[in-house]
C-alpha cells in the first residue's frame, strides 16, 4: 500500500490539506472508502471517525486510552465481529489514531518511529500533551539556528516532539562546558578592568548559558532574552561600514535588520546610529 502521508492532515489545525494531483486517485480509493474523510478537488478534510470509534470500543471492552498496546487497538478495530482488514490497512488505521490521539510509541523501553509496514503488536503507546503550533515552530526555528538540530518530518506529533528534545539535550550537553567557561572568562576580565557591564557582554553570556542549561535539562521552548545584544549588533554595523566601504541607513535593514538577534533593536537606539555619524556613510 502507498504511504500517502497519514500524519498530514490528522496534524493540520484545520485537518485539511492540499494533496498533490498524483495522489488524489489514491486518497479517493483509499482514505474515503475507510471513512478518514473526504477528497474533494484539491483538499483532503480528515474526519475523526476512526480515533472515536476505537476509542468507544477500548471503553466497552474496558480499556483506559493514556497507556495502549498495539495489540489492544488490533482487538479494538475487530470489536465486536472481526472486520476482515488486511494488516497494512488495520496500520494505516491505528498510525491514524496514534496521531490523532498524540500518542507516542515505545518499543522494550526505547523510542520507536512506527510506519506503515513496521507497527509490532508490543509496541507500547502513552498519550502525551504537544506544544501550541506556535510554540513548536518557534522550539524547531531556534534549536535549528543556534544547534543545527534538524527533525526528519516537522509535523507536530508526539513522537517527533520527544525526538526533538533528545537531539536538542544530547547538543545542549556538548556545549555546556563552553558556556560555563565564557560566563566566567568574560565576569573576570570585567572585574580586571575595574568596569561596569555596559555593553551587556557578561549579561549575553550569562543568558547563552540559561539556554543551554534549560535545552540540556529537556526544555525546548522558545526563550526570551532578557537583554539586546547591542554590543554585536555595533560591531555588525561597523563591519558592514568596513566591507561596502560606507553605507546607507537603509543598508542596515537590509543586511542585518532581520536577522534574529537583532530584530527587537529599534531604528531610533543610538547604537544603530552611531557607527553613520563618524564618516562610514554614504550620501543617501
């Protein structure tokens, strides 16, 4: 049977979806038939039938729905009478429910990224709660900008969810050392000039350093900085200045406005402006 990407729709927040034009003939012979919804010209609507229906049947037979075997929900899609279901298609039913329910899987203890061919009866499923779709693109955009972390799928399941904190605390724990180390370099070089924190440098270090112990301990949500990285943005700015041999205002934005970093740091901050009144600038 053709993968024709389950997750998708049952993910959407809407559950509908745009389907490429070579896989509608297969979701109208497939997905209706089986009553996961409804083919129209372009979109596919995911209707929730099937994760109700096992979850009335696990209640009759007495089944809770937080802690589930495979093997439960096999016996739950025959309740009461046996449906005569190849084994691809009970999968493709209970891969629905799991990513309805969001439920990840397990498999003697280890995380376990079921498919379509591959759903042993022993795989244990726990129902857990997911991220706001905001928080969760947020989580996926930082991690991956400042750690390189990278997901196989971005849909937002649990499986994926758990996989993104493992990568996220494994890369955490390689950079913690370094972290510690700059906080206490930069506090001590501020204390043998006998100066202030101005420039904001041992604050920037010491929330670089929260971060990565809030990632390492398994907590992937986006973070606010508690301070402007105004010292880097200068420095950006004069580089910049040093590289177009004089610039513009507006070359700033263009360049490196948007990044980031630096996109809470206001035109009007003197910081942006200094660097044009000490002869790098252009005539507009």
């Amino acid at each position: 049977m053709p993968d024709v990407g389950t997750g998708r729709p049952v993910s959407a927040a809407d559950g509908r979806i745009d389907v490429e034009g070579s896989l509608r003939g297969l979701m109208e012979k497939i997905a209706e038939p089986l009553g996961l919804g409804t083919m129209h010209e372009r979109h596919f609507v995911f209707k929730p039938d099937w994760p109700n229906l096992l979850r009335t049947n696990l209640a009759k037979m007495g089944q809770g729905n937080t802690s589930l075997s495979v093997a439960q929900l096999r016996t739950a899609i025959d309740y009461p009478d046996p449906r005569g279901l190849t084994s691809e298609v009970q999968n493709l039913l209970l891969l629905v429910f799991m990513e309805h329910g969001h439920y990840a899987c397990q498999l003697h203890g280890q995380e376990y990224d079921p498919g379509l061919k591959d759903l042993p009866d022993s795989l244990v499923l726990s129902k857990q709660e997911l991220a706001e779709p905001s928080v969760w693109k947020g989580a996926l955009d930082k991690t991956g900008a400042i750690l390189g972390v990278t997901l196989r799928s971005q849909l937002r399941t649990a499986n994926h969810q758990n996989e993104l904190v493992k990568q996220v605390s494994e890369e955490a724990e390689a950079y913690l050392h370094s972290a510690e180390t700059l906080v206490e370099v930069v506090r001590h070089r501020l204390a043998q000039l006998g100066v202030s924190d101005q420039g904001q440098r041992l604050a920037t270090a010491e929330y670089a350093l929260s971060l990565i112990s809030l990632w390492r301990s398994g907590f992937v949500e986006p973070v606010e900085p508690r301070a402007l990285p105004l010292h880097i943005y200068t420095q950006q700015i004069m580089a910049l200045c040093l590289q177009e041999r004089g610039i513009i205002e507006t070359d700033i934005e263009r360049w490196i406005g948007k990044m980031p970093g630096f996109q809470r740091i206001a035109p009007a901050q003197p910081q942006r402006r200094a660097p044009l009144h000490v002869g790098y600038r252009h005539s507009a």
